[in-house]
C-alpha cells in the first residue's frame, strides 16, 4: 500500500529580511526595506561646510564630520585634489537609490568653488539598527527617485577601502610602505584605542591609547599587494601593532572635475 506523501509547513516566528533580492511585485517593493550606502566624502577642510551645507539642503537624515590630513603626492593631488594638508572627512547615509545622485551634486557644488576637491565613494550596508531603516523607508514613500539620463560617470572599476589602525606616529611610515606596494594617497585620522585584557591574551600585545586610522582607496587589482607590504612591516605582530582591513567601494567619484 502507497504512503501518501505529507507536506510539512513551518511557520518561523519571525520574518527573513530580504536585502538583497529584489521585489517581485510592485506591493512588495513598497514593503521592503531600503538598501542602504554608507557615503564617505574626503575634501579639504575649509570646503567641509559646503558639504554639509549641501547635506541638509538634500535632507540627508544626518551627516558627521571628522578631521583629518592627506597623505598623497604632488602628482596624485593634480589628479584627485587630495594632498598633504588638513582634510574634512564626512560620513551619511543615504538609499542606494540616492546615493549616486547625492555624490553628483557634491562634486558640481565643489567644483564650482574652484578645483582641489577631493574624492567620494559609497559602500553597501550589510545591517543597521531597525529604527534608522524604518526612517530611511519612512523618507523613501516621500522622494522622487530621479533617474541618470545624463549617463554614468561614477567610476566602474571596483574599488576597495583599506582601513588600517596603527599605534601614532606610524602612519608616514606605513604610507610610504603602500605607496611602494602601488597605493596612491591615504588620509589619516587621529583615535583613541580602547580593549580590554582579551587583547593582551589573544593577540599577544597591549593596545596603547593613541591611534591614528589610515583610510586608502585602492583599486582591486592593487589591494592585495597592499595589504600584504603593510602588513609585513606594520601588522599586529610590529612596533606598529596595525589592524589592517578591506572593505568594497561599490562607486568612486572624482570631486575635481
């Protein structure tokens, strides 16, 4: 005698988020939430208000500012406005939706005060807190999403930000290990390191207080190279102790041009 076959249907008590794949229907669309960029702009500082100015005229739901200093040669500041002085680093958040447009409307502002703007690029989010992507959903249903007839000029080589924590005053000699190794310029920022006795215990150093972040936009054919050299002379294991890391740049855009 033939068993009937039997479908088990299992009610999860709670619902899978959906980032990453599309709508499949108009009401779905609707319903899902917004991908999130993660959008960094490095100007000169005496251009950050400009920029920030420019943020709250586009209702970007909030922006933070930090300063920092360029690391990059002669020939790349012709090239990308980004060289040895003092320099703004803003950060926001903006839907994937916006965020190309949003890195446009820098650039034309910018470029209007005259050339040594800088560079900005935007990184996807993997998660963030619930009650941010409620607000981010909440101004989506008030935008008009503008689409790019003018073409694409955001750069599409891949990119990728290395991100590097050294102990401070090593940053000029790491700069000028990634430099060797292909980089083009970096932009520092001064921290402060905190741990606990877990850091002694699993990574056999001590974590001094006073750090200094080196943020570098590579190309992908130039990252592991990079990271390699830094990490030879640099790594946790040097008088350095860097943590060294990578994440992709999902578009990069000149702001000089």
């Amino acid at each position: 005698m033939a068993k009937e076959k039997s479908s088990l249907k299992v009610k999860l008590p709670f619902q899978v988020p959906f980032f990453r794949e599309e709508a499949k229907s108009a009401a779905q669309s609707k319903t899902a939430p917004p991908l999130l960029k993660f959008c960094v702009v490095i100007v000169n500082w005496d251009k950050v208000q400009l920029v920030s100015k420019l943020l709250q005229e586009k209702e970007v739901l909030f922006h933070f500012i930090s300063k920092g200093r360029g690391t990059a040669t002669s020939n790349i500041l012709d090239i990308l406005g980004v060289g040895a002085e003092d320099k703004g680093v803003v950060i926001c958040l903006e839907t994937a939706a916006l965020a190309p447009e949003l890195l446009r409307a820098i650039r034309e502002e910018l470029h209007t005060h005259g050339p040594g703007a800088g560079i900005a690029f935007a990184v996807a989010l993997s998660a963030i807190n619930t009650v941010i992507l409620r607000g981010f959903k909440k101004k989506r249903g008030n935008v008009k999403i503008l689409t790019n007839e003018g073409g694409n000029d955001m750069e599409t080589i891949k990119n990728d930000l290395i991100i590097s924590v050294v102990n401070q005053g090593y940053s000029d000699e790491f700069m000028t290990t990634a430099r060797e190794a292909g980089a083009r310029g970096g932009t520092v920022l001064s921290a402060r390191g905190l741990a606990n006795k877990n850091a002694v215990k699993f990574l056999g150093v001590s974590v001094q207080e006073e750090k200094e972040i080196i943020i570098i936009l590579a190309k992908r054919d130039k990252k592991e190279a990079i990271m390699q050299a830094v990490s030879r002379t640099h790594g946790i294991a040097s008088k350095a102790e860097g943590v060294i890391f990578s994440l992709p740049v999902d578009s990069a855009l000149g702001l000089s041009s």
